[in-house]
C-alpha cells in the first residue's frame, strides 16, 4: 500500500495527521503535507474536513451534478436551485 493511501484510510478513521504521517513512513507530518497536497491537492485537514462535510458515504457511486434528465453536458441546477 502506498503511503498516502495508508494517510488516507487513517485520516478517514480518524488517527490525527501526526500519527498517520509517522505510523505511514515520513519523516514528519510537515513532508507528509507536502507530498499530500501535491499529489491531491488538497492538505490533509482540508480532505478531512471535505469528507466530514460530504453526504457520500461511500455506499453508492458518485453521481454528476445535475437532475439526470438534460445530458451529461448539462450543468443546469449544479451551482443554485433553479425550479
């Protein structure tokens, strides 16, 4: 397993990101960081605190924005209700 996929499932149960950076293999959480935010773009709290604020819970898949009835290419209703 890779080491920022390890960081992942830890941070998603909930190990603090200094542990999740020692327990993974970085020399520290500050490198951990870095390579986290390269490779996701996102810093390790920032994903954390995405996920706790999503209502995926990892059941079913992901689904595009959108009501399902205009096409793919239809973002009508993604950014603000529209009746």
């Amino acid at each position: 397993m890779r080491q920022l996929d390890r960081v992942r499932l830890m941070l998603r149960t909930g190990v603090p990101p200094c542990d999740a950076a020692v327990v993974a293999g970085f020399a520290d959480q500050s490198h951990m960081t870095r390579m986290f935010k390269r490779a996701y773009g996102f810093t390790p709290a920032g994903w954390s605190a995405a996920l706790r604020a999503s209502p995926w819970d990892g059941s079913r898949p992901l689904q595009a924005a959108g009501d399902g009835q205009h096409g793919a290419g239809d973002v009508r209703g993604a950014f603000r209700h529209e009746p």
